[in-house]
C-alpha cells in the first residue's frame, strides 16, 4: 500500500495539474484520441464542412488526394452538421478552430460570416477565373467564391403522374390542396437550402405577405427536416421516401441521370419561378494552426481540376468559369434565366427575425 | 489546506468564473429587453412551467402506490423492484427519451404526453425512496387507531398519513420540478421542434442561431426560478416539518389482509411493467426495421452513411470511444477531487460547510448553464481551452463531484472518532492514526463515488452539447443525432446506442445499489453496536 503521505502527495499533484493544465505539451501522449484537435504544424489539415459533401469514395476525394500527392499535405473532413449548425459552431470556437478550412457557407449566411470573423482574408491565387459577378460579393477576399446553384422546388416526374397530377408551377401552387402532404423542406435555422427557399418567399410574397404564405404551407402539411440530406435522401419519393415535392437544387435532375443507370432523361424535375440563387464560399479559419497549408487547399479547391468535380458531387455548378460541364448537365441542370435573389445586406438585417418568425409560425 | 485548496481552486476557475462571465459579458439591457420581449420567449416558460407541474403531479399521484408497497411490504422481488426504479432514473436522458421514443405509437411520438411520461417514469424513484424512507419508518399505531375509531382507509391516509409524509412529498416535489423544468435530453429527443423548454430554446440560440447573448438572458432567468423552488422548498420542508416519534426500521411485512395480498402483486407488478416496458421497446426498436427484424443496426455501428460517400457525421463507434475515454477521464477528476473536498470538508470547520454547498452548485445549476459558461470564457488565450482534451472531461467532473463526496463524506463521519483517539493514546501518530483508521474506511465509498461519476459521464448531454467538438462526439451526442434522422437505418442505430449506453449505466447502478446497501448495513451495525 502506498503511503499517506505519497498518496496525498499525488493527488495533489493531479489536482493542480487538473487546474493549471494550459499547455497542450504535456499532454499530447494523452490526446492522440483526439488528433484532429492537437497542435501540430506538419500535420494533415481539417476541410470543415457540411454533410452534404462527400467523405470518402467519390471523385472530389480523389482529387483531393491528388492534392495530397502534389503538396504534402494531408486533408481529412470534418462533418459539422448543416450549414446553419456549421456556421454557429464556427462562431463559438472563432480563434481555435474546429479544423483549417471551411466549405459551404452561402450567401444567405455569408456576411454573418465575415462579422463574427471566423475567416482569416485571403486572396486565393486563381481567382480571375471565378465569375465576376460571385467575386463582387467578396471584394475584400473576405471568403473564396466556390459553387453556385439554384435552390428549387424539385419534383418527382414518376411519383406525380403515379398519382395523376400536373407538377406545380409556382410557389402559388404548393398551397393547392393538389399537393397536400407532398412537400418536405429544410429548417432554414440549420439549412442553407432552407434558409434559401425562405427568402424566396419572402422575395414573392414581401415582408409581410410570407407569413400567410408559409401558414397555408403548414395547412397544406409541409414537412420540415434540419438538412437537406435527411429530406432528399430521407424523404423524397425519387430515394425512397414518400414526398414527391422537395426543396433542392436546379443540378439535381442531372445528377439522377447520371446516377441512374440507362436513364436518357432527367427522372426529376424544377420548377423554375421557385429558384433562389445561391453562391457558396469557402475560406480559411481564422486561428488556424497551418494558415499556408490552408491557403493552398483554398487555391486547389477553385482550380479546374478540381472545380470540374463539383457539379456531379455536391450538385451544384462550379464557379470557376474555365470548366466545361459534362454533358449530362448542359442537357438536364437547369440555371433559369431569372433565379431570384436579395440583396445581401437585407438579408443581413433580417436573417434572424425571419428564422424567428418562421419558427414560430411553421414548428411552433 | 491542499484538501481544500484545489477542489476550491477547480470550483472557482471551472464554475465559478465561468459563470460570472456569462452575467456580466453577455448579458446586457438591450439583449435582455428583445429577449423578454418576444413573445415566443414568455411561451416557452409557460411551457416550461406547465409542463414541469404536471409531470411533478403526475410523478407523485403515480409514485406513491409503488412508495407505499416498497416502503411497508415485504414481498418477493422488492428490492429488485426498488434497485430497477434506481436504474431508471440513473439513466441517460437521451436514453430515457429513444426508450419512450421506441414505446410509444406514431401518435403520441414527438408530443408533450410522450414527454410528460417519459418525465414520470424517470422520476418515480424521486418518490420512492424520499417518501418511502419516512414512511418505512412512520409508526403504524396512529393508524391502526384511526382504523379501529372506524375510518376509511381514505380518510386514514388523508388525515393521518399524509400529513406526516408531507414533507417528504414536498421534497420529493421540489426535486422532480427541477428535472422537469430543466429538461433537455428528453426534450431534445423525444419532443417536436417546437417543443422546447428553456434550457433548450438556451441551447438553440446560442449554438443553432448563434445569439450568446440572448441565451444568456435566458439562462440565467432560469437560474432566477430554480434559485426561487430551492428556496420555496427548504422554507416549506422547516414548515411542514413537526417532530415524530420516527421508528427504527420496523421491518415491512408480509400483506395480511385479503386487500392487501391483492393490491400488492398488482402494484408492484404494474410498477416493474412501466419501469421495464420502456427498455424492452429499446431493445425491440434497435433489431427492428420497416420490413422486420434486423441486426444491421447492430452489424452496421462502424458507420452513419445516408448513402456511399455521405454520412451525417458521427461515427458510432468513435463515439463509444470517446464516451469511454472521456467517462475515465471524468471518473479519475471527480474522484480525485471529490475525493480530496471530502476529507478536507470533514476536516475542516465552516470553509468544509462553504465548499460542500459550492461544489453542490454546478448541480443546482443546470448542466447547460454549466457548459455554455465555460465555452464563452475558455476562449481566450491563454485560457483558449475549447480544443483540449480534457474539457469535457472537465465539464462532466463538475456535475460528478457532488456525488463522489456525498458518498464520501457520510462514511467518513460515521467513522468512530474514539478510534483514532484511541490510536492516538496507544502511540500513533496523527498521520498513522488517520491511516490505520480512516483510511479503510475510505476505499468502499470512493468506488461507490466513482462508479457514479462515470454513469454520469456516460450519460452527460447537456454540458456536452456545448464543450464537444466535431468529431469528439460522446454516445448521447451521437445518439440524438442519429435519432433525429428520418432514415430508420440510422435511428435503429441509435436505439442500439442507446441499449449499450443502457446496459452500462444500469450495470453501473447494480454495483452501487449492492456496495451502497452493504455499506448502510455496516453502519447501521456500528451505530446499534454502540448503543
């Protein structure tokens, strides 16, 4: 048996240990469960972003280990939630970063983004083959313009004439008791598509018409997940669900072609006065241990290569313009000619009284 | 003064401070005016209220048939009946809300009821064991008269048996109003999104939208009411309070009477149905699919894939991982800690009494109050301590002391203090005295202590839900998550989760409830020793 004094001794020493651990030095034998937070510059670096974008097995992974190959550097993703999630965990751990580079924060969130300061700037090299018009947005490098898409009513052509109806053609339409029970869309709280299909609305409808709006939506049983995962890939008809109506993207139908085997036309369809245009951005976390190493992931990520992986991947078109699409997308994506979109700066000033009062009204 | 010191230092730096910074930093007029101002705002503390009086009512009409027949009977499986009511209320909250999730039918899933249940299920051991330990020792004279003077068994109950286990009621009130009113891993799982009491509209805001400031508002509304019950409730109990002869432990009886020897098998056997139904639908729900029984919820744990490529970003079997390596951690800190305050407590005269209400504060306190704190102030250098390892260990330590020195602590005054006198008079030294004396006393309680803290970590979500990162999610983290999808792949591998989370905390339990008893035993063999 130890003695007393020896055990006092120790526990003391563990208790003050306990209260004055500051230094991650001592600790890293103990924190190798936890790699992806340990201060280590030669290490892999953390694509932080949503679950939407792809893990493992697809060709956007293997370009990213062509990156591997190419500098050294190791990337390892991160699945922080939804963009919305994302994005409040990004805030909260501003200056110790989850990982070293963000994906997918969108224009609807951007510039509370770029207030809570969780990007460092950075001007990426490439840059003057980023369209014009998403470079605008950032003038600053505030963040690093890498998709764009329209969010829009997406409907299952097969489900629909299964059931003997039109597929709607307005936002006007979803109140129809036609498609009752038949559309599922995301919490715009939590999900970047959602939040994007909410300032439709409030885009056709104005500041105070959208909420009659969205109460004849409840009326008519909309469906409401946190992400856009859940409700395309959980309840959309076309993947096994049972809602034939969904909020998701114009480069969705080709994606179904591509995917579907022996398919030689779009099995979805969009409906195109309900597309809302959205930018995505990346950029680098601000306190990151490895600011070069994430610079150049920034630098690859709006490269060709690269950026020729987006639409089959995420769904979305690439904003580098120097991309040929695939075939597949110049036949069946859809970008409308008028897409709607708000300006940012009153998105900003409404952001969390519209999630606010969209709460209150559509989940109680 | 090293036995006070650091627990003091651990309280002050990990609670205290914490705290305070989420008053003064966040909390401002303008914050506080949009806040109370909104009205969704006073509908969620309706809520909140409402729903924490009826699932306290609830609990005590429910509890006090099974508090009866456990306190008085003696019956075949009463103290597994009793063990089992422990178990359940020691339970995870996310695991109790996947267990009611898994009951009930579609109709009742994601609605206040299911809620309401789930909170009276999980507390009925509240009223158990704080009522039933009056009313074991409560003289059966007064209302074995009452009866022969011709009254009902209603109007015995009423006039005299009520009367004195009402304080006991009202403790046992007091306690189930604060778990209720601070739900939130039954909430989060088992309510609808709108369903949301304060501690998780304060969770929302800060980490959903974003608004430290209005949770912070918030939160410390909360702390106003829980402060107020605490209050009203130790003003009550001296009220009610009126001396009784209590008895010593009369043994509970075999039922005699016709009534009796039905109503008890019925009750008790009722009780054990609502106490187990709910773990056996966990365990059916985590083999169960749409179209049959199925084991990929189990066979599948090493993923969380929505389809090839996309997961929703846990990983269960990461999660397990973490959980264990995190309970170890938070285990090793509250004992040591807990521990320490324990003997520094007994040691010491009104600072002991000073640290042992404060250590109790992170209890009192809610365990997302206890979290949120300590992620907006750790995050400055050189205190930026969100990425560490030891955080959350940290976090679920603070909860846990409490626990640890309670257990402690009893055993430590009940160690005869002519012993060490005695050792002292035959020679030893005040050290060698303390060794050979209190020492062995000291191993059983600290293993009762550990074993508790670790069910606590295990289980921890609260705190959790703000202290862990991306990637560093614990089994209840995980657990939500893959319950709050739609694929029924992913919520069968939540409930799985859940029956291993169960299945731990429960064994867990088991061990205290045994070690515990065999420690009362001894004492109160010591104690009748000595007179």
């Amino acid at each position: 048996m130890i003695t007393v004094h020896r055990t006092i001794a120790a526990l003391a020493a563990s208790a003050i240990v306990l209260a004055s651990c500051g230094s991650d030095g001592n600790d890293a034998a103990t924190a190798d469960t936890v790699a992806a937070d340990v201060v280590d510059a030669d290490g892999p670096i953390t694509l932080v972003t949503y679950e939407s974008f792809p893990t493992e097995e697809t060709p956007i992974n293997d370009q990213l280990a062509a990156f591997t190959a190419e500098t050294g550097i190791e990337v390892e993703i991160l699945v922080a939630g939804d963009t919305g999630t994302m994005l409040s965990k990004a805030e909260l751990t501003a200056g110790n970063p989850e990982g070293d580079v963000m994906w997918g924060i969108d224009n609807s969130f951007l510039t509370r983004a770029i207030s809570s300061e969780i990007f460092e700037p950075y001007t990426a090299d490439g840059l003057d083959a980023i369209d014009d018009q998403f470079t605008a947005l950032v003038p600053n490098g505030e963040a690093t313009p890498v998709d764009f898409g329209d969010v829009c009513i997406n409907y299952d052509i097969g489900a629909l004439e299964g059931l003997g109806i039109e597929p709607p053609a307005s936002l006007d339409d979803l109140t129809d008791p036609t498609y009752a029970d038949l559309l599922v869309v995301q919490n715009p709280a939590t999900s970047s598509p959602g939040l994007a299909f909410l300032i439709a609305t409030i885009d056709e409808y104005g500041a105070d018409g959208w909420q009659d709006y969205w109460s004849s939506l409840v009326d008519n049983g909309v469906s409401v997940t946190d992400g856009w995962t859940d409700a395309y890939y959980g309840e959309f008809t076309y993947a096994g669900g049972d809602r034939p109506l969904v909020v998701s993207y114009g480069s969705s139908p080709p994606f179904e072609v591509l995917f579907g085997e022996g398919l030689t036309e779009a099995p979805t369809g969009v409906v195109e006065s309900t597309c809302f245009r959205q930018v995505e951005f990346a950029g680098v976390l601000a306190g990151t241990d490895q600011p070069e190493a994430a610079r150049q992931l920034i630098d690859f990520m709006i490269s060709e290569p690269f950026q020729a992986e987006v639409p089959l991947n995420l769904f979305v078109f690439p904003s580098n313009t120097d991309v040929e699409l695939d075939q597949a997308f110049q036949d069946f994506a859809v970008i409308p000619d008028s897409s709607r979109s708000v300006e940012p700066d009153v998105v900003d000033a409404n952001r969390e009284e519209w999630i606010d009062e969209w709460t209150d009204l559509v989940i109680g | 003064m090293a036995l006070i010191g650091a627990p003091t230092i651990g309280l002050l730096l990990f609670y205290v401070w914490p705290f305070v910074n989420l008053i003064v930093e966040a909390v401002d007029i303008e914050s506080t005016r949009e806040t109370l101002g909104r009205e969704r705002t006073r509908s969620i503390i309706w809520f909140t209220t409402w729903q924490a009086v009826a699932s306290t009512l609830s609990t005590l009409v429910v509890g006090l048939a099974p508090a009866w027949v456990i306190a008085r009977f003696e019956f075949t499986g009463r103290r597994f009946l009793s063990s089992l009511l422990t178990a359940v209320f020691v339970l995870p909250t996310v695991v109790m809300g996947a267990a009611f999730l898994a009951l009930l039918p579609d109709s009742l899933d994601r609605t206040v009821w299911g809620v309401i249940g789930a909170h009276v299920v999980f507390n009925l051991a509240v009223v158990v064991r704080t009522v039933g330990a009056v009313w074991e020792h409560l003289p059966t004279d007064m209302e074995a008269a009452a009866s022969t003077l011709g009254a009902s068994p209603f109007v015995v109950f009423k006039e005299i048996t009520l009367p004195l286990i009402r304080p006991a009621l009202t403790a046992a009130a007091a306690i189930v109003f604060l778990f209720t009113f601070t739900s939130f891993g039954v909430i989060r799982v088992l309510g609808a999104p709108g369903t949301r009491t304060i501690e998780v509209e304060v969770w929302r805001r800060a980490t959903q939208l974003g608004q430290v400031d209005q949770a912070a508002v918030l939160a410390l509304l909360q702390l106003g009411v829980l402060a107020a019950v605490a209050v009203w409730s130790s003003v009550a109990a001296r009220r009610h309070s009126r001396a009784l002869e209590l008895r010593p432990l009369s043994r509970p009886q075999r039922p005699r009477t016709k009534a009796e020897r039905r109503a008890i098998p019925l009750i008790a056997g009722v009780t054990a149905v609502v106490a187990v139904a709910p773990l056996a639908a966990l365990v059916i729900s985590s083999v169960s699919s749409p179209t049959g029984w199925t084991l990929s919820g189990w066979t599948g744990l090493d993923s969380a894939e929505i389809r090839p490529g996309i997961n929703v970003g846990v990983d269960p079997v990461a999660a397990l991982t973490n959980s264990v390596q995190t309970a170890a951690w938070a285990t090793a800190f509250a004992t040591i800690i807990g521990g320490l305050a324990s003997l520094g407590i007994a040691a010491a005269g009104r600072a002991g009494r000073v640290l042992d209400a404060g250590l109790m504060l992170p209890v009192g306190t809610s365990a997302v109050t206890v979290g949120f704190g300590m992620l907006i102030t750790f995050d400055r250098s050189p205190f930026d301590w969100r990425a560490t390892w030891w955080i959350v260990p940290v976090g679920h330590a603070l909860v846990a002391v409490p626990f640890v020195v309670r257990t402690t602590l009893s055993v430590l005054r009940s160690v005869d203090n002519d012993l060490s006198a005695a050792a002292a008079t035959l020679g030893a030294s005040p050290t060698r005295a303390w060794r050979e004396v209190v020492v062995p006393h000291l191993w059983r309680p600290l293993a009762v202590g550990s074993a508790l803290a670790a069910a606590i970590s295990l289980g921890e979500f609260g705190a959790t839900s703000f202290l862990s990162r991306s990637g560093g999610e614990t089994l209840p983290i995980a657990i939500e998550q893959l319950l709050g999808r739609t694929g029924s792949l992913l919520q069968t591998k939540g409930y799985a989760l859940s029956v291993v989370l169960a299945a731990v905390t429960i064994a867990l339990v088991m061990v205290v409830d045994r070690t515990g008893d065999v420690a009362g035993a001894r004492r109160r063999e010591g104690n009748d020793g000595r007179r």
